[in-house]
C-alpha cells in the first residue's frame, strides 16, 4: 500500500538542552516582535501587518512550548529516579543472589 517502507529502524531522538533552545527562540521572536512596531505604519502601507503578528504568535506558541518542555523534562527526571530507586525483582524461579 506504501510506495516506500523504511528498510531499517529510525534512530533514537536526540537529546539536548531543549528547554534552552525553545527559551532562545521564544525570546528572537518576541524581540524581532518589538523591533518591527514602530514600523508598523510601513508594513500596513505595504499589506505586510502578517510579519507583526507573526512574530507575536511565535512568540506565543513558544511561551506554550516552554511550558511543555519544563514539564516533559521533569517527567523524565522523576522516571529516572524512580528507576534508580526501584529495588531489582525477583521471580520465584530466580536464586536469590
């Protein structure tokens, strides 16, 4: 049914400082934002009022997407600590060691 299935697995994401990334862009667009209203007369003359708002709504959404990373980040923190702290299980067919 697919022209192309995938021939081997995809790799595991990758992991870095993502509430930093999200954080760094999320302050570009509320500064490109601030930059481009005192030329908003310019850009309405011009049909353009779409880049202001634009900015306004990346910045936004991003404000959204650090809320979710610091959360996603803390749950990852508290499953890793509790697998640290969970006690190994044994079976019943297991010797103890």
């Amino acid at each position: 049914m697919a022209k192309w299935t995938p021939k081997h697995e995809a790799p595991e994401p990758l992991e870095g400082p993502i509430v930093a990334t999200i954080t760094g862009g999320t302050i570009i667009w509320f500064v490109l934002f601030v930059v481009q209203m005192p030329f908003y007369g310019w850009f309405d003359d011009r049909d353009l009022t779409w880049w202001v708002w634009t900015c306004l709504a990346g910045g936004g959404l991003g404000l959204i997407g650090i809320c979710y990373v610091r959360s996603r980040d803390a749950a990852i923190k508290r499953a890793q600590a509790a697998a640290e702290t969970a006690e190994p299980v044994q079976s019943e067919d297991s010797e103890p060691v």
